[in-house]
C-alpha cells in the first residue's frame, strides 16, 4: 500500500468518524438515538395498525423491526448525503481529496447505526421462538454489500445535482417519505393489488427489503430477489458514478 493511499483510508476514517461523533453532540442520549428512532418508529406503526386498525399478522414486531433498520439506513444515507457537497463547501476548496469520500463517509456512519441495531433484532428473533441459521453469517454481509452499493449511487446523483439546483434537498425529503409508503414496510408486498404491484418492483429498495425479511424471519436467502437487487444496485452506481464524474468537472463554479 503506497502512502497516497494510506493517506486516503485515513482521511475516510476521519470523515466517518466526525459523522458518528457530530451528529449527536450535546445531546443526553448521543449514539443510542440511531436505535431508538427506528424503534420509536416501530412502536407507532405497531400501534396504528396492530391496535387501531386490528392488523393481523403473525409476529409483526419482528416483521416491521427487520425492515425498518435497514430502511432506516437507506433513507438516513440518502437525506444527509443531499447537502455533503454542499456543507463542507470550506474543506473542498482547502484541502484536495476525493469528493465522493464524503459520501462514503456519509453512509458508513449510518451502516454503524445497522450494525448496532443488529443485537435488538436477535433479541427479537428469540423472543418470537426463532433462532438464527447458518446462512446468516454469510447472508447478512452480502445484503449490506448490495444495499451500500445502491445506497452509494443514489446518493453520489443527489449529493452532485444538489450543488446546482438547491431545491433537490425539499425534494428528496419529500421523495423518501413517498418512498416509505411504496416499499414493503409495514405491509406484504404480496398484499398490494396485481395492478399496482409494479409500481413497488421498480423501487430499487423493494427486492432488498424483502431479502432482509427473509432472513431475519425464515432464516432463508431469496436468490432471485438478492439477484434483481444486485442488478439494480450496479446499475444505479454506474448512472451515478457517470453523473457525478460529469458534474464534478463544474462543481468548483457553484460552490
């Protein structure tokens, strides 16, 4: 390993760093927020359509739990990587480094947050009289690959298009809680009507959170939805790596 490239691992292991460590500063409860909002989001869900709305399924604690924390770190990637470009304006234009590192960076702390998160969902999975399975130790690592490399995508297209149209921050905040309803979160993706349903498949993040309900709740790993979410992970990296190398030869004009 050459010392330009040590340099490079350290600064991302900086930049990760002040993600975890910022984002809860001065608050009480600092770190534990990244589980308790997942959770407290859980509990409401569990409450409007257990209790009131009389939802009947089988464990559906542990149903809502195995998708919310990996959607929680989707959509928390997604949201703060909208304004990395944007909010470090002063350490792009003083120090010379990657770009994209701070995206990178962006969505690693978050992947702690899952990573963390992972010990409550075992909890879960006992109390529900399940155990884990073999599969998981091989499974659980390949699903974070394929949601970081969509994830990744995503956010190098928003992080670059919001350094020139600064509207795309309203609008992403707007587009994740759209998304929210249209992936199978809090419902079977089997439930939605034939005629409908393609409006979900084409979500990028469908296929993915099915194959993490799969584990967390059959201790099963769903080949063809992991395939179509791999496929649509590598291209959705392509389309924005392309755009954030194009966008990029111009960001210095707009910052």
């Amino acid at each position: 390993m050459n010392k330009k490239t040590r340099q490079q691992i350290d600064l991302l292991k900086i930049l990760v760093k002040k993600e975890i460590t910022l984002k809860y500063k001065r608050t009480y409860l600092g770190f534990l927020w990244s589980l308790l909002n997942p959770l407290l989001t859980a509990l409401v869900l569990f409450i409007a359509f257990r209790i009131f709305m009389r939802f009947e399924m089988e464990n559906y604690t542990l149903f809502l739990l195995a998708a919310i924390f990996p959607w929680s770190w989707f959509s928390a990637s997604v949201t703060m990587s909208t304004n990395t470009l944007t909010g470090n304006i002063a350490l792009i234009k003083k120090v010379l480094f990657p770009k994209h590192f701070l995206i990178l960076a962006t969505i690693i702390g978050q992947l702690v947050n899952l990573i963390f998160a992972l010990p409550i969902l075992l909890v879960f999975v006992y109390y529900y009289g399940k155990a884990p399975a073999l599969n998981w130790l091989y499974g659980i690592p390949l699903l974070i690959v394929v949601q970081f490399i969509v994830t990744y995508g995503v956010a190098l297209v928003i992080s670059m298009v919001n350094a020139f149209f600064r509207d795309m921050e309203y609008i992403i905040n707007v587009s994740v809680g759209m998304l929210f309803w249209m992936t199978p979160i809090i419902y079977l993706l089997e439930a939605v009507p034939e005629k409908y349903r393609v409006l979900l498949v084409i979500n990028p993040v469908t296929y993915l959170i099915q194959s993490w309900r799969d584990i967390f709740l059959n201790n099963t790993i769903n080949w063809h939805n992991i395939s179509i979410s791999l496929v649509t992970a590598v291209v959705v990296l392509l389309a924005g790596t392309f755009i954030f190398s194009r966008l990029n030869r111009r960001l210095d004009e707009v910052l």
